[in-house]
C-alpha cells in the first residue's frame, strides 16, 4: 500500500511485527472485520516510529519483541521501550499488544491502568477472533489485561527499579542506594518487601538473591 495513498478520514492500523507469518494472519482478519480500514505494516520500530508521527494511527498492534531498524535482531527490550515510549507520546492510539509473552507488561502497569487510549494484550497462542475481540475493546477505549498480568500482589515502583539495577545492571546495593538517593537499610526494607510480595523462602541452601531474580523473571517483573 502506498503511504501517500492513505485516506485520513478512514479507520488507520498500524500493525508492527518483524515476522512475516504474523503479518499474513493478523492484517487479512483486521480488514475482514474492518473492511473500510486502511492498513499498514512495520517491521521494526525505525519504520514504526516514522508512520506513526507521519499518519497518526486509529489502533497499533505490536508484538513486545522487536529490531530496532531493518535487518537488526530482535529484542524485548527495544520493543518495550517502544511501547512505553508510545503510552507516553500525546498521540495516545489505541494498542493491541499481540506477543508470544506478555508478562513483562507488568512493568507498565500503572502507565497502561492511567492511559487515555484503548489498551488490550494477549498471547499470539490465541485464536484470532480473540484478537478481533480485544481489538474492538481497545477501539471503544477499553483497558484490558488477561488474568495473569490482574491475578497478583502489587508491586511498588522503587521495589521494581531496585530488581532492574540489580539484575540487568548488576549493582551493589550500596551503588543501588546511591543511585536511588536513599539509605542502605532502605534498600534492604525494600529486598524484605519484594521477597515477602515474591512468595520467596529463605532456604538454607540456596542463594536468596537467586530466588528472588528467578521468581521475578518468572513473572516477567524484569526481562
């Protein structure tokens, strides 16, 4: 489709995900639905980026793994930074995040639970006429997330940065406390506290700090 084509009164989806497979069965259901809906595709975010400043899409429906630019590996980092990026933009489409693992959108829960557009995630497992459901609840504005980003303990902002500066930048608590400007025994209070909201035992032989990394990854607090 030609992108000077596009007809701005229209329905406009953006659909962002780097494997062809995915874009073959998601963009020929959306347009059996939405047959007056103008539909374009990205394949990294370099590209995504520049359709969505230029057209202002209706709904976007990305995957949380993707490249950077054309050709690059993908990545679940790159692809939430996108999305947080997306949430915070003032355009405030309607999204629909359609990955093979969703968990990791519990580190936007307050942003997702605040935002001003429609907001729907599912599994890419599921059948399409979920997506197609989802897909009309984030167009009417809805906020939806499945049972298992809903069915657990709240877990405080600082308790989160505390995991990312341990385990993906591999600080000291002394550095941690230093870098979040508070005490060392905050620090440790806020260890206490993810290791009671983690449902982690402290057996004698295992390392805590293990314990905690892996329940947190299991939940998809860090990535």
């Amino acid at each position: 489709m030609s992108l000077t084509a596009i007809d701005t009164d229209k329905q406009l989806f953006l659909v962002i995900d780097d494997h062809e497979a995915i874009l073959e069965g998601t963009v020929p259901a959306l347009k059996r639905t939405y047959p007056t809906a103008e539909i374009l595709t990205a394949q990294d975010v370099q590209t995504a980026r520049t359709q969505i400043e230029s057209y202002h899409p209706t709904l976007v429906v990305i995957d949380l793994s993707l490249p950077d630019k054309p050709y690059a590996p993908a990545s679940p980092e790159i692809g939430m930074y996108f999305l947080k990026a997306l949430i915070e933009s003032k355009l405030a489409p309607n999204i629909l995040v359609l990955s093979t693992n969703i968990k990791p959108l519990v580190q936007l829960k307050p942003m997702i639970n605040a935002y001003e557009g429609g907001f729907a995630a599912m599994d890419k497992s599921l059948p399409i006429k979920e997506m197609v459901r989802l897909v009309d609840l984030a167009l009417r504005g809805s906020i939806y997330l499945p049972p298992q980003l809903r069915s657990r303990a709240e877990f405080d902002r600082k308790w989160l940065e505390v995991l990312m500066l341990k385990f993906q930048e591999g600080l000291t608590d002394k550095a941690i406390a230093e870098r979040m400007q508070v005490s060392d025994r905050t620090i440790r209070n806020y260890w206490i506290r993810l290791q009671d909201a983690l449902g982690v035992c402290d057996e004698p032989d295992k390392e805590l700090r293990i314990q905690i990394e892996i329940a947190a990854r299991k939940l998809g607090l860090i990535n």
